[in-house]
C-alpha cells in the first residue's frame, strides 16, 4: 500500500512539473449521512468538489481526535494523529475525471461535544490545472440534545375571538426572527441530513384550534410549515409560515445583510440580522427613501420596494433578500410612518424647543464652569495669602531672635 501510495505522489508532482497553471475554481465541502450521533455511533464523511472536475488530488481531514475516531477510508488513504490523508488520480489521464462525491470516510464517535472536520489540499483539473479551491468544514454533534418542546405555559386569554399564537418554538437553532405575534413569516436553514421539525406552538386562547403542517418527511430545497390558528368561536384566523431551506450548503442558503441602512433615517430598533421587522418616522417632505442593503453572501441579491412615494401615514417597505441558490429568501419589513402637515409642525416645534433647551443647558454649563474657574483662582489666592502670611511671620521671627542674641552678647 505504501508503494501504491508513492506512485500517487510521484504522478501528482508529474501533474505540477508538465502542466501549466491556472486560475480555475472550485468548491470543496464535506458532508455527513449524520449530523448529529450518539456515543458509539459510526458516520459517513464525504468530500465532495463543485463547479468543477478533478483528474487527481491529495486531500486531508483534519479531525477532532477526543470526540471520534478513524474507522476505514478508501484503499490509498493513511491516517497520521488526527489527520486522514486520502490520494486519488484518473488512471486514464483525465477521461474519467470527477466532481460531486469523491472520497467517503468512516469514523466513530467516542466522546460528547461538537466536534469539527476541517478539509484542504491540492486537487488538479482534467488538463493538469492547479484548481483554486475554496474549502468549507463540517461541525458534527455527539449526544443530541433533548429538544424542550414541552410547554410549562398555556394561553390564558378567554377571548373566544383570540387567533393569536402566545410562543412559537422548534428543536432547531436558527429560526429567525425572534417569535413576535404580528409577525407571520420565519426563516430557518437545516442541514439536508434532517427530515423533521419538531414545532410547539401555544396559542394565547387555551380553546383555540391549531394545525401544524409540513414539517416532517422535508424535501430538498425550499419546504414552508404552516401553522394555522383558529379562534374558539371560529370567527377569526391566523396562518404563520416558517420557511425552511434544506441543503447540502448551508453558505449557499445565506439570505443575511451585511449592511441595512437608510439615508438621514436611524432603524427601530438598529439593525440586527435576527430582527425582520423595523419603524421609522419621516418628515411630511419625504417621497422618496436611499436605502442600501447589502447581503452577506456577494453572490445573493436583494430587490427593495415601497421606497418611492411615500403617503402620509403608514408605508411598508420591502427589502428581499434571495440567495445565491435562487430559492431561498428573506424579507425584511421597514414601516415607515410619514407625518402630516399639523404632525410636522408640531415635530418643528419640539424640536425648536428641545434645541432651546439645550442651548440653555450649555449656557449654565458654562456659565457655572466660569464660576467654578474664579472660585478655584479665589481659593488659591486664599491659600497664596495665608502662606505670605506665614512666611512674614517665620521671617519676623528669625529676626527677632537674631536680634535678641546679638543684645545679649552686647551686654555681656
């Protein structure tokens, strides 16, 4: 194996010596058959490459060796401490070149706690081309954790009319936003190794209906649960969607802003990418608002409306974020509320007002800095007199003794 393994090495340096270089890119990822395992359990690591194929390479995983251990990989692959280092090359020079599933690994867990599998290497194209490569790691957890989805609270509210949900929860992290009851729509992104959402959703009536459905046997690519709300006296009802986007990459599901501001107008509350939902007050002259939004991922893109004119009163702008997967979005919801001309005015006015206010503020501030300085300089003037006083009298002193002696010796 050893001698197989040294061939591989001497035909990838061939590949580097003989062949030009260029500036061909890939993506290379791991993923799991589990993400999240017991103590004892085996998982299965692939190393898969996209956008591109690959006629050789040498990869290596670098594995947290306390929470698992190595099992069994592909025929050339050793494994040295906590790295696995795996070789591959087309035998026919290219022809039978490959991307998506490369390599699969075996490893056993061993010990609580996540752990993280952290690929790299060189990998070579069809034509001998080094591929510039960019890596994403894998983050797999022993010991699942007890989803508390069981509610220590009911609703309370007697309202047979009442559709409202009271708490909206799920056993997975990353649902945004924080659950708010005008809030209808959320976003969660899973890993494509998960095939169910446990909801619990108590409505604020202990009587009213709900119907949950969608969020088991998940698809690929984009599911919605619904969670549907129906009053006690069925008058009234509510639909909350939490829009779900399965993959095998999760950077590629990124609907997240780097950047949401608007031009001489301050978001409530600021902006925070957890939060969907912002207010903002604008001047009765407003028309029109400059926002810039920038996504996360530089491959997303975002399309923004309601930003043109603007009415009195309420204005819902839209800012929608769509992925670089094409199908995964996010909308975030600005309500602009554009004052009237008798709000305006009265806007001016406590402004004015609060500007005077201010202006005296820093009138006495000063003015009480000034009495402060002369009443410092008068203390110190204080404290310059006494130690005149002092020193003349020390003086005095002296001399009066000196003066006493020298009659004394005169009279002797």
């Amino acid at each position: 194996m050893l001698r197989k393994i040294m061939n591989i090495c001497i035909i990838l340096i061939c590949l580097m010596i003989t062949k030009s270089f260029a500036n061909t890119t890939g993506t290379v990822y791991l993923n799991t058959n589990k993400e999240i395992v017991e103590i004892g359990e085996e998982i299965e690591v692939t190393i898969n490459i996209e956008n591109i194929k690959t006629a050789a390479f040498t990869a290596y995983i670098n594995f947290d060796d306390t929470k698992f251990e190595y099992i069994s990989g592909t025929e050339n692959t050793n494994v040295i401490g906590n790295r696995v280092i795996t070789l591959w090359f087309d035998q026919l020079g290219g022809k039978q070149a490959k991307t998506g599933e490369l390599i699969k690994l075996k490893f056993k867990a061993k010990a609580n706690g996540l752990a993280n599998f952290v690929v790299s290497g060189q990998f070579y194209s069809e034509n001998g081309q080094l591929i510039e490569t960019d890596f994403k790691e894998l983050q797999v957890e022993v010991g699942k954790k007890e989803a508390k989805l069981t509610s220590d609270e009911q609703g309370t509210d007697t309202n047979k009319s009442n559709a409202e949900l009271k708490s909206l929860r799920v056993d997975i992290e990353g649902i945004v936003p924080t659950f708010a009851q005008d809030v209808k729509q959320y976003y969660l992104n899973i890993r494509n190794t998960i095939n169910n959402v446990d909801v619990l959703a108590v409505a604020e009536n202990p009587k009213s209906s709900i119907e949950i459905t969608g969020n088991t046997n998940l698809n690929d690519g984009l599911n919605i649960i619904s969670i549907k709300v129906v009053s006690e006296d069925k008058t009234q009802e509510n639909i909350y969607n939490i829009n779900v986007t399965k993959t095998a990459n999760l950077d590629t599901a990124n609907t997240n802003l780097e950047t949401l501001a608007i031009e001489n107008v301050l978001l409530n509350p600021p902006f925070d990418n957890t939060i969907t939902h912002y207010d903002i007050e604008i001047s009765n002259s407003t028309t029109q608002l400059n926002i810039l939004a920038v996504p996360e991922n530089e491959n997303a893109s975002t399309s923004i409306s309601g930003n043109n004119d603007l009415k009195e009163g309420n204005n819902q702008i839209v800012i929608s974020v769509t992925a670089s997967n094409g199908f995964t979005k996010k909308d975030f919801i600005i309500n602009a509320y554009k004052r009237n001309a008798q709000e305006e005015e009265q806007f001016i006015n406590e402004q004015e007002m609060q500007q005077e206010k201010l202006e005296e503020a820093y009138e006495i501030e000063q003015t009480f800095k000034v009495e402060e300085n002369i009443s410092e300089e008068a203390n110190n003037n204080k404290w310059y007199i006494i130690g005149g006083i002092i020193v003349t009298i020390i003086v005095i002193s002296i001399i009066g003794i000196i003066y006493f002696k020298k009659k004394k010796s005169g009279n002797n």
